[in-house]
C-alpha cells in the first residue's frame, strides 16, 4: 500500500501535467505568431495567411483551454484571387484560372502587332503583374506608284499612316488603260496586295452593223475608254446599248443590232394594234416594228363569242395564232366577222 501523502502527491502532479496544450494544427499556407511545442492554458496563438493567400469566414485567433486542447480550428487560406482581366481589343487572352500565381498570355489577331509583355501573372496583393499589352494595327510603307498613275488614299483612321485594311484607289491618266485591279489593300504581313498598271491600249477603226450605221465614224485608232456609237436603217429597230466602248483587252464591247419590221402574213383581217381595231389591208400595210405586238380576233363558235390572242414580232418573225383563220370572199358575206362579236368575257 502507498501512503496517502504519495497518492495525493501523484495526482497534483497529473492535474499539472495536463494543464498546457500542444502544438496547434497546422493550417496550409498559414503560419502562427509563437511557434514552440506547449502552450499553457489561456495563452493565445494568431494564425496569419501566408503572402498570397487570404483567410476565410473562419476565425484567426485560438485559446488553450483547461482541457489541453485547442478549440475546433475553422481558418482556411484561400489563393488570393485577380481581377477578371478586360477584352483586348483586337486580341484575345487566355487563362485557365485567376488565382494566385496563376498566367494569362495574350495574342493578336492576323493584321495586329503585339506592343507589351506576352504574359501576366497573378501577384500576392491580387493585381496582374506588369502593364497589359496592346495590339496596334500593322501598317504598310507607302506603295509604288505605277508610271502615268494616279492614286487616292481610303484610310480607316485619321492621319497620313497607312494601317492594316486601308486602301488606295489607282487611276490612270487617260489615255492611258489601268492593267490589274483599281484597289490594293494594306495587308496583315504589312505589304500592300498586287499594285497595277498604266498601259497604252488601242483599238481597230470599228466596224459597221448589218442594217445599220455608225454614227460620226472616223477611220483611225481608238484608244482606251474611247466609244462610238450606233443607229438602225428605218423601220429597224436598235436593241442592245447604243454605244460601243474600247476596252482594255483592245476589243470592242458587245454592239447593237437591228432587228427587223414584219410583214403581217394575211391579205384581209380586222386586227387590235395599240388598242384600236385597224385594217390590216389598209391601216397596216408597212407591217409592223420589232418587239410590237397585233391582237387577232378568234371566234368561240359553242358560245358565239369572240378572244383575242397576241402576237408579236420579232426580228422579221410573227406566227399567226392556230385559232385565227382568215376568211374568204364569200365567208364575209355571209359569216359575221369575229371582230364584230360581242367578247367572250362578256358573254360569260
């Protein structure tokens, strides 16, 4: 048996012994203001979030109980987070995540230089590093002017630099014939798309047209945008432009023709033209021009009645509707003529 004195002795010694606390737990990227193995009860640890990182809702500040324990720990430290950062214009940005340390690159778009760092990263006080770039407009020296060429800036911006998708407009000076396109364009690389040329183009002395005529025509050569222009024998009729051009290929464009009257192809018959009934015995002997029309007049013989069918010239050509049929001697002695019957439309 041990002596009351030593059993008592023992259990003060235990009651002491538990009366301090252990190192507190850790927490990640975090660090404490007294770091030692024990603590006594009621001292007090702080936990501070290391650079970078910031703490969350939990709290910061913990007490050694009389249990030997600390209370439930509830701090976290979260990466500090960065701006979202803005669009750049006429580029883009790539990120996977805004969090500390994390990198965001930035790229231009075809015909943009890059003016600026490439990279950025998400620093400790939740800023980017250094300045975001820009992308600037590539620009383009200017061209070459062709020999007897004039040209005519098209630019986007203000100002006497040529940028990327300006344009000049190429003119010759006349008689001088453009060879190329009239338009170049300030390209992505900073070159300017293919410059054209000023060229002397002629044209042959031009020929007439069958039933027709040049007006004013001069024996010589033609030169470049130059033009004549042309008429119809009378009662031919002009169809296409008036005007030939001579072009750069030293050709001329298309020309007119004349196209023909027809003959209306019956001795006797009673017909509408522009509305009114004519003779064609006496009021259309000429016949008719190209591209008019004539109404022949065809009897429905169920219903008594009379229709109109149109035909019309072309070119030295009328085919008479298969319902016409023209009538003999003795047929308009007899027979009412069908221009006389009262319109089928009307009968209806």
């Amino acid at each position: 048996m041990f002596p009351l004195a030593l059993v008592a002795f023992a259990l003060s010694h235990c009651a002491l012994a538990a009366r301090v606390c252990p190192r507190p737990p850790e927490v990640l990227f975090a660090t404490i203001n007294v770091d030692k193995s024990v603590y006594d009860v009621g001292e007090e640890v702080e936990y501070t979030c290391r650079p970078g990182f910031v703490p969350n809702n939990g709290q910061r500040k913990y007490t050694c109980l009389p249990t030997g324990r600390w209370p439930l720990n509830t701090l976290l430290c979260l990466p500090q987070r960065c701006p979202r950062p803005g669009p750049l214009q006429n580029g883009k940005i790539e990120s996977i995540d805004s969090h500390y340390q994390s990198s965001i690159s930035f790229s231009c778009e075809p015909g943009y230089n890059l003016v600026g760092t490439r990279t950025s990263q998400c620093m400790a006080d939740g800023k980017w590093s250094g300045t975001f770039p820009q992308c600037q407009a590539v620009t383009c020296a200017p061209p070459s002017i062709p020999k007897f060429g004039v040209l005519s800036y098209r630019r986007l911006k203000p100002g006497n630099v040529s940028h990327f998708l300006d344009t000049i407009v190429f003119e010759c000076v006349p008689p001088m014939a453009l060879i190329g396109n009239e338009t170049a364009t300030c390209m992505a690389d900073g070159s300017w798309s293919s410059i054209p040329e000023c060229k002397v183009v002629t044209c042959p002395t031009p020929t007439g047209i069958e039933n027709g005529f040049i007006e004013f025509a001069v024996r010589r050569t033609y030169h470049y945008n130059e033009s004549v222009s042309f008429g119809c024998q009378p009662s031919y009729v002009l169809d296409g432009h008036k005007h030939s051009r001579c072009e750069k290929t030293g050709n001329w464009s298309t020309k007119p023709t004349c196209r023909g009257p027809c003959k209306i192809p019956v001795k006797k018959a009673v017909v509408l033209y522009n509305g009114e009934k004519k003779r064609v015995q006496n009021d259309l002997k000429e016949g008719i021009q190209h591209g008019e029309t004539v109404s022949f007049f065809c009897k429905n013989k169920e219903k008594s009645c009379a229709y109109t069918v149109a035909a019309q010239c072309v070119d030295g050509n009328l085919t008479l509707p298969a319902c016409f049929k023209e009538r003999g001697f003795f047929s308009t002695l007899v027979k009412k003529d069908p221009s006389d019957m009262k319109p089928c439309e009307e009968q209806a």
